[in-house]
C-alpha cells in the first residue's frame, strides 16, 4: 500500500456534496474519489505545462513553421479524411 500524507482542504459546501454523494454511487471514500481525481487533474495539468515549455524552447531554438506551411499541411490532412463521394 503507498503512503498517504494528510492534507486538509477548505471546498464550496456543493463541492463537499458532490464529492460526497459520487463516493457513495461508487462504493468509495470521500478521500479516495478526491485523491483520484485530483491526481488525474494534476498529471493532465502537468502534461499541458511540459509541452508549453517545450513548445517555448523549440521556439527559442528556431523550430518553427511558418503559419502558410502549418495550414497547408492541416488542410491536407483534412482533405485525405474527408468522406468520399
């Protein structure tokens, strides 16, 4: 089992509700639907974050592409998907 850490937390009462209320449809504890979904929020937060970093350091280094080349390759990939008729 992995250590837990306590933390305590300051919600909206309709938050408490809630958190409370999917606990009970799932058969979980409070603290085990929060940790779970704060922990999904975190790494997709986290994810967002290191790719706007790398997009920046990619700029900073001269990767780019110009606007006309990225819409035309976007427009491509449009036009391969598009249903035939």
């Amino acid at each position: 089992m992995a250590k837990t850490a306590a933390l305590n937390l300051r919600v909206s009462e309709s938050l408490k509700l809630k958190l409370g209320q999917f606990a009970e449809l799932t058969h979980r504890t409070p603290s085990a639907v929060a940790e779970r979904a704060m922990e999904a929020f975190l790494d997709r937060e986290l994810e967002m974050f290191e790719a706007i970093e790398q997009s920046q350091e990619d700029f900073r280094q001269g990767r780019t592409v110009s606007h006309e080349h990225a819409m035309a390759r976007i427009r491509a990939t449009i036009e391969k998907h598009r249903p035939k008729e």
